[in-house]
C-alpha cells in the first residue's frame, strides 16, 4: 500500500524529525573496576548515614565521577548492580579463595579475549589442576570446570571466565595481603597453592620455592616463619636475568632474574604437617624423606642405649 505524504501528514500528524547519528551524544562507560570501587564506597557511606547527595558529592572529590542519585536508589534496593553481565563472585576471605591466589601468583596466567576474562592453569599434574578448579569452582559459586589436554605442549588446562575474579587477582599481590593473613587456615591454603605452583622437591626430599618477585618470595618466608615456625634460607638468585635457558626442548632468555628460598631439613615436618603439598609426585618425595629421618632418629636413640 502506497501512502500519501500530504494525506498522511494530515491523519497523523506531524511527521516526527528523526535525529541524526552525527548529532547523538556518545555516552562514556565507566571502567568496571572503577563501578566496583564506586558500589563499595557507597554503601561503606550509606552504613554512615549520608544521604544520596552526600554520597555522590563524596565520590565525586574522591574518584572525579560520581553515580546519580538514582543509580544509588537502584543500587542500595538491589534493583540494578554496576557488575552489568560480568560473573560475581564472593570476595569474602576463605581458604579456596587464598589458594587461588597463591597459585595465581605462581603458574597461573590470564587470558583476555574481547570483554571476556579468564583465569587459567596450565600443569602436566592432574591432582593439581582438579585442586584448583576445585577451589575455583567454590570462590565462584558454580560448577566444576572440564579440564582439557594440550597434546602439544603435555600440559592439562583448567580455565574459568569471570571478569571480577580477573580483575580481583589483577593487582599487586601487596593489596592481597588481608585475604592472605585473615586466618592461620588460609595463610596455610595461600602458601600450599604457592607451593604447589612453584617448588621443586628433589629426589632425596628437599624444598625449594622458586619465582621471580623478591619481595614476595621475602614475604612468603616471613610468612613460614611467623605463622608456623618454618624456617628457611634466602631468597637468593638462582639465575641472573639475560640468561638463556631452556624448559622442554624451547630456550628463551629470561627477562627478570629467578630468586629462590629452601625449606630447612629441621623444619620440613613443620612443613608437612602444616602446608602439605597436593601434587602426588613431590608429595611422596617428602613423606620419604621424613620417614628416613624419623627411622634414622630411633635408630640412633635405641644403639644410645644398648
């Protein structure tokens, strides 16, 4: 049916102007990790008593941008949150929560594609890989994720998707400090997951934690010692950066240089009883050597007393 311009202005109406994309205003999106930081401050606020003026009038000095005092509204009834599609997840302090980021600040890595954010593990051990989807899959509040072989490279992945775990493990590991220290529980969780990620245990029993932050490995020795009387040497260089190494048959030159500490032999039951290893393989060597030591000590105490 064709339709008459001048007919059709006169049974409708004014035809409506139709605005142009030239002149349409681009809305800005504020970076989720700054509305995260906006929802936090406000409600810390409103637990003050401010009313919505006086909270956006705060976060504006303190952040240069401020949410509306509707969006505040939307916020504190629940009707809408600033995480927008992004996976939430609880960033109460928890013992999972600690692993995760103790091995997060060792062999795990992210990955970015687009607006999505993964956090990964890449291990040739099966018993740590299922470990830490385990305590994945319990920070995140959803199921267990299907790990994958890489044929290539030999290596099993575990990978989960959550833009707020990302950006939560996305910053210097001093910030997570009172997840790390919140209880004996989870600096004991946070030093397995480190552990598990980045220790060599030799064929006769011994500890070494290897990485390439100083700070953190200092930190991790001060940790053994104050929590649970662990004692340990370093850190110390192990190889200098610029040096040329290789690991399964690829050499690269390494850009920072490798730190290490080593658990004491004095100190390696400690280890055991309050630590604990999850892979099998480094988890035997130790036991072995414990119970060496231990037959080696009642051997001496009982030829002491004939």
């Amino acid at each position: 049916m064709r339709l008459n311009t001048s007919s059709g202005s006169r049974l409708m109406g004014a035809v409506p102007q139709i605005r142009s994309k030239s002149r349409r205003r681009s809305r800005r999106t504020t970076p989720l990790a700054l509305r995260i930081e906006l929802y936090e401050g406000a409600k810390e606020l409103r637990k003050k008593g401010l009313t919505y003026s006086e909270i956006a009038e705060a976060l504006k000095k303190q952040h240069s941008v401020a949410p509306s005092k509707g969006q505040l509204s939307e916020w504190f009834r629940g009707i809408h949150l600033p995480f927008g599609s992004a996976n939430r997840f609880s960033a109460e302090p928890t013992p999972e929560l600690a692993y995760v980021i103790g091995v997060n600040l060792g062999d795990g890595s992210f990955n970015r594609k687009g607006c999505n954010r993964r956090i990964r593990l890449q291990s040739v051990d099966l018993d740590f890989a299922l470990e830490f989807d385990r305590c994945l899959s319990k920070v995140l509040g959803n199921g267990r994720h299907k790990p994958w072989f890489d044929t290539k490279r030999r290596e099993i992945h575990i990978e989960a998707s959550s833009v707020l775990l990302h950006c939560f493990l996305d910053q210097p590991w001093e910030r997570l400090k009172p997840w790390i220290c919140h209880c004996k529980a989870c600096t004991s969780k946070f030093l397995r997951g480190f552990f598990d990620s980045e220790c060599c245990v030799s064929k006769i029993g011994s500890i070494t934690c290897f990485n390439a932050d100083f700070g953190l490995l200092d930190y991790v020795r001060h940790l053994l010692l104050s929590s649970f009387k662990i004692e340990s040497t370093g850190p110390r260089v192990k190889t200098q950066a610029g040096t040329t190494i290789s690991n399964r048959g690829r050499s690269y030159v390494r850009r920072q240089s490798c730190h290490y500490i080593y658990i004491r032999t004095h100190s390696l039951g400690a280890f055991y009883r309050n630590i604990g290893l999850t892979i099998y393989r480094k988890r035997i060597r130790l036991e072995t050597r414990l119970i060496r030591v231990t037959n080696t000590h009642y051997g001496a105490s009982a030829g002491s007393g004939i």
